[in-house]
C-alpha cells in the first residue's frame, strides 16, 4: 500500500507525533501508552521477521528541552512495561540517534525532540533498525495499538524489560563525524549551536578537523533552545561573522538534522546552494528536493545535465523519492540534506562536513557559490488556523490561487500547503517580480485569514 492510500494518521505528522509537552497528546500516561504500544509492535515486526519473539532493544535519545527528561522517562516505562529494552543515549542529535540504531544493533530507535521549534514543544519520532524513520504502516500499526495495550494482560519479573545508560554514545558518533571530515585546517569558521543537541558535539568534531572556531550558544539551559539562536535565526552569527573576518559561519537547528551557512560577506547559504555544490562535486545523475526549492536552483542543474525531481515538502518524501530513483543526493531549502550513499537520515554536522568538503575540492568558495546561484524571489507566508485541511478546501482560496498562476503565466510558482507539525498554513510565492510576489501572497493569506 502505497502512502498516498494510506489511512490518514491521527497523532503521527510528517516527522513523528509533535504538540506542546505536558499537554495531550505529549502528557507522561499518553506517552508511556505510546512506549507500551511501539513494544507490542516491534515485538510482532520481530517476531515475523526472525520466527521467534526475541527481546526487543530500543535506543533513546534526546535534545536539551526541559521536558525531554518527562518524555524520556514516560516512554521507557511503556516499553519496558511490554518487555523491552530500552538504552539511554542522553543528549544527541537526531542523526547520532539514527547512527546509534545501528552501530548497537538495536532493532529501533526514539528521539525526543521538536527539532527547530520553540522549547515548550516537543516530539517523539521513530527510527527502524536501519536508522530510517519508521514506515507509515508501523506508525499506523503503533496508533491503533494505542487502544489495546490497555486491555493486554501485565508482564511480571523477567519479562519485563531493563534499562541501561550508554555512557559512551557521543564518543562513538563524534568519532563517526570525525571520519567524514575534511581538513579544515586554515579556516576560520563562526559557528552556531542552537543551544541544542549539537552544542558539545559539533564544535568538538571542526576542531578535531583543524578549523579555527568560534562557537555560540553552546549552554543550553532546557528554555533557551532555538531561542533567537540557530539555523532559523541566523542574524547573530552574520554580525559575529562580518565583524570577525571569519571565512564562514555554520548554523545547526535544536536537533542537529539542518545546516545553513553564512558566507564571508553575511550572505545566507541555504539547502539549494548546498545541493548544488555537492551535486557538482559528487558528479549526480540526479537530485530531489521538494516543491519549495527554487527555480533557479532547477536551471542551473538543468544546465549540467542534471535532472532535478520534487516532492512534496518533508525529507521522508524526499527520502522515498530518492530510494524509489536509485539517487543519493537530495534535501530542502531548510539545510536538512540526505546524503544516502553515507547515512540514512539528515545530519547537520556531516552536511557541514560533506560540504566544506565539496567547497575544498572544486576550488571555490561559498562567496562565489551564492553568487553563482540567484535565486528568483520567493516569498512564504504562514497563516495559523484552527483547521488546515478546512482552510486550504475553500473554494475561494482554491480560486485565488488558480487566478495568481494564470498571472504568473510560467513565470513563477504558487504552492498553497498545510504544515506537517503546526496549525499552520505556508502560502509560497515565487516568481521574477519581488513587488508582485509579495502582493499575491498577501491576498492569498488574507482569504485564509
């Protein structure tokens, strides 16, 4: 079954199930029922694919939220509760997560984070043993086991599942990142940690690879993740980058799954320079991305003889698009970039690394590469809704935008979309016309309003 068949999921997004923590569904029952059901699940999956049930291992990991250490907790309980066993890695990016599923053979892995928003949000998301996220027919599987643990009989003594700590988890994964860098020895690079998972892991792997670096927001304190700080809120890091004659600057978000960078003049280079840098270095028969990568960025490509392909927006998308056209290059405009030939998932830091990697091997600079590559204005507006699905529907919006591309006549795009993890409608505009643009957008987001 196909995930455009699937049936709708009710707490699962695009990237895991996300809310507030401590309200529903991110309370500690509804999470340790949610622990209870992922066990009952993963138990099946393994029992299927090996003939016997076996004991069932799960690596969880978290970023510095406050509330990650009540998630962290809640689901322990519900998998152990159903007899597996759980590791604690502590905090890690969500790539070290994935890295772990599988460097300790684990047969699934969890991180609790919210990625780049605010701390009082928080999320569970669900690795396979691959260190790939969870299919949709697992995390289907999970929610309606959601209404059955309730009614299975206890586990007692032996068959309840243990929990252990591995102490050692940041070492392996800094270790994994330091084998993917270059040599960075003679740049001077700012850098910008979120205040999240990367903020003692990334600035330990550039200096290891013999960059010059000056790091911030490297003290999280549970409230100030992503705080005006990271890959969405790059202004800080263009000053410190301007004003110290750094040659770049590099920004991860609160989970460490994105980079963006910052070139010498302050310039932002973002997922679409990136893809392009490393789909010329790596010589790509291919790239995906999705609908909200710019055009620019397919002509240029084209102009290489590189086809570009689009799916819709969330790296899961463009994960399938990728394994489904035997490509490895791909990403957002967001920094989240796979590199599937390395690694299953999104990695900042190794998108820096691979990167500056590609930047060092055709001889340029990220000066030249955001000039190579103009981007046509581009516009996104985000409107909060009551209900997305209800929003996008009416008849009146559906008609304001087949009227705003009858404007545009091939010149530019419109994309009308409900987020995946928000109460949020993004109206993106993008067209040769700065002015029009933004006057489009603004009476598209005016019927949503």
């Amino acid at each position: 079954m196909t995930a455009a068949h699937l049936p709708e999921r009710k707490f699962f997004g695009t990237d895991g199930v996300r809310s507030v923590a401590g309200e529903f569904p991110l309370t500690a029952a509804w999470v340790m029922g949610l622990g209870a059901a992922a066990a009952e699940v993963l138990k099946a999956q393994k029992a299927a694919a090996v003939g016997s049930a076996g004991r069932v291992s799960v690596v969880i990991g978290k970023d510095t939220r406050q509330s990650g250490d009540m998630l962290e907790a809640a689901l322990a309980a519900g998998l152990t509760s159903r007899g597996v066993n759980v590791i604690h890695l502590g905090v890690l990016p969500t790539p070290g997560v994935s890295f772990l599923t599988r460097a300790l053979d684990a047969d699934a892995g969890v991180v609790i984070s919210a990625s780049h928003n605010p701390y009082q949000d928080n999320g569970i998301k669900f690795f396979g043993a691959s260190g790939s996220k969870l299919s949709d027919e697992l995390e289907l599987g999970i929610e309606a086991a959601l209404g059955e643990v309730a009614g299975l009989a206890p586990l007692v003594g032996t068959e309840l599942g243990s929990v252990t700590n591995h102490t050692d988890a940041e070492r392996v994964y800094v270790s994994y990142l330091i084998s993917h860098a270059p040599n960075l020895t003679g740049l001077k690079i700012a850098m910008d940690c979120a205040n999240g998972a990367a903020y003692r892991i990334a600035p330990k792997v550039f200096q290891a690879a013999g960059a010059e670096l000056f790091a911030v927001y490297t003290t999280p304190d549970g409230r100030n993740i992503n705080k005006d700080c990271g890959s969405t809120h790059l202004g800080h890091l263009k000053r410190i980058v301007q004003s110290g004659g750094y040659d770049l600057g590099v920004a991860f978000d609160g989970d460490a799954d994105r980079a963006l960078f910052v070139d010498a003049r302050g310039n932002e280079v973002h997922g679409d320079h990136l893809l392009l840098l490393n789909a010329r270095a790596r010589n790509e028969s291919g790239v995906v991305t999705t609908i909200m990568s710019n055009m620019a960025l397919e002509l240029k490509l084209k102009e290489a003889g590189v086809p570009l392909k689009r799916t819709a927006v969330g790296d899961r998308y463009v994960h399938e698009e990728l394994h489904t056209s035997g490509l490895h290059l791909g990403g957002e405009q967001s920094g989240h970039l796979l590199f599937l030939d390395v690694s299953p998932t999104g990695d900042g830091v190794l998108t820096a690394l691979l990167s500056l990697a590609a930047m060092r091997q055709l001889g340029t600079t990220l000066d030249l590469l955001h000039d190579d590559l103009t981007m046509f204005p581009q516009t996104l507006v985000n409107m909060r809704v009551q209900n997305k699905a209800v929003a996008v529907g009416r008849p009146e919006v559906q008609a304001a935008v087949q009227a705003a591309e009858a404007r545009l006549n091939g010149r530019g795009r419109v994309n009308l979309r409900p987020s995946g993890t928000e109460n949020l409608v993004r109206v993106m505009v993008e067209g040769p016309d700065e002015a029009e643009i933004h006057e489009i957008a603004a009476e598209i987001a005016a019927l949503i309003r």
